[in-house]
C-alpha cells in the first residue's frame, strides 16, 4: 500500500469511529455514508464533513432531516457543508 492510501484508509477509520452516534438513526446514516462516499470526498468535503461531526447529535440529525437549516451566522455555513448535507440526506433516503 502506497503511503497516501495508508493515510486515507487511516482517516477513512477515523470517520468512521467519529460517526458512532448515541441517536441510532444517525450512527446508521453516517456510518453507510462513511461506507460507500468516503472514497469519493475531497479534502473540503472531508473538512465540512468532519465541522459537521461536530454538532450535537440532536442538532446533526436535524439538519440531515431538513427539518432546521445551517445558519449563515456558523462558521461552517458554506456551500460545501449544504452540499454534504444533501449527500447525507440522500443516504437517508436511500436507507428508508
């Protein structure tokens, strides 16, 4: 294995590990999004996604339900973090 895929299987189990949830509907929404779009992130959508990681869970899993909206006044509040919202959402919809 090459020294960038060791790096990348390395944060791909960090993710992983940070998605583990106390709300069982997220854990599963993000650990199958870490499972099947985590290859395909970029470093800004892995920075976003990790800024949302951040968030209480009650608060996470409401902006992946659509149910509250970011904030333009949070910091991480750009175009990159709605666009991974709507990854998010998308793997929810799939789940269902």
């Amino acid at each position: 294995m090459l020294n960038a895929e060791i790096l990348r299987d390395a944060e791909q189990r960090r993710f992983a590990w940070r998605c583990r949830r106390g709300l069982l509907e997220l854990d599963i929404v993000l650990q199958e999004f870490v499972s099947k779009q985590f290859e395909s992130l970029n470093m800004i959508e892995l920075q976003a996604f990790d800024d949302l990681l951040a968030l209480p869970d009650n608060d996470l899993w409401d902006l992946i339900n659509a149910s509250k909206n970011l904030k333009k006044a949070e910091p991480f509040a750009t175009k990159t973090a709605s666009d991974m919202l709507e990854k998010l959402r998308s793997v929810r919809l799939n789940h269902n």
